[in-house]
C-alpha cells in the first residue's frame, strides 16, 4: 500500500514537472477574495482564460476545465459576476488563441504581436492575480 501511495506521489511530480506547474498552495479564500477583485475589472468574460492559466499552472488545480469551472462556481456561489465562469469563456479562448492554451511559463517567453490586444490583457489578468495572491514568479 505505501509503495503504491509512494508511486503515485512520483507520478504526480513528473506530470506536474512535465506540465510546467508550480504548486503554490493558496487557501480557497485567499483565492476567492483575490478572483473577485480581478473579475471585477474584466472587460470580456475571456478573461477567465488567465484566471485558469494561473490557478491550474501555479496553484496545482486540476486541468479539466469543467472541473475548474465547477470549483470556481462552487467557490464564488452567491457572489453577483457580470461575466460567470463558463467552459466556452475558458475553452474558446484557448483554442483560438495559441499562447493562451500553453502554460504560464511560456506566456511568460511570448512576445505578443504589435497592435495585439488579447494576449496583454491576459497577461495583465494574471498578473494582477498573482499579486493579490503574493505569488512571484
């Protein structure tokens, strides 16, 4: 029973390596108060796609983004959103923009186009997260 509890330790550790996450550990509500103020200033309901970046890539949520969505609505229950966590806001967005499906440490690398908008309002989506949540990287 431990060495399988020890194996699947170590398997986690690959794929969280392999997938570019830090694992910073945030209480749910140090990431409910800091969500809630940067959904506050979204300008589209996309910008959750930095929301999810920073969340699945630094603080080790899980991947799936129905299963992120249904963590972040069971989080934020009650709190009035102008743009509500969805699948689309977070799966359209990604898959029309590159940069935006892979993880942070690229989008860290990526030079955004002159003249582009998408990208440097995700970036500075996440941003802003991290700070509130003090997390440097």
């Amino acid at each position: 029973m431990a060495n399988a509890l020890l194996a699947n330790h170590v398997v986690r550790a690959i794929e969280l390596a392999r997938d570019n996450r830090v694992n910073v550990h945030k209480s749910d509500e140090e990431i409910k108060t800091a969500v809630l103020k940067v959904v506050g200033h979204f300008g589209v309901g996309a910008q959750w796609a930095a929301v999810y970046r920073v969340l699945v890539d630094i603080c080790g949520w899980d991947k799936e983004i129905t299963t992120f969505c249904k963590r972040m609505n069971n989080l934020l229950k009650g709190c009035k959103l102008h743009y509500p966590c969805t699948y689309q806001s977070i799966q359209k967005t990604c898959a029309n923009n590159g940069i935006l499906n892979k993880g942070f440490k690229e989008w860290q690398k990526y030079k955004a186009p002159k003249g582009s908008r998408v990208f440097p309002r995700q970036m500075h989506v996440a941003r802003e997260l991290l700070k509130l949540l003090s997390i440097e990287v």
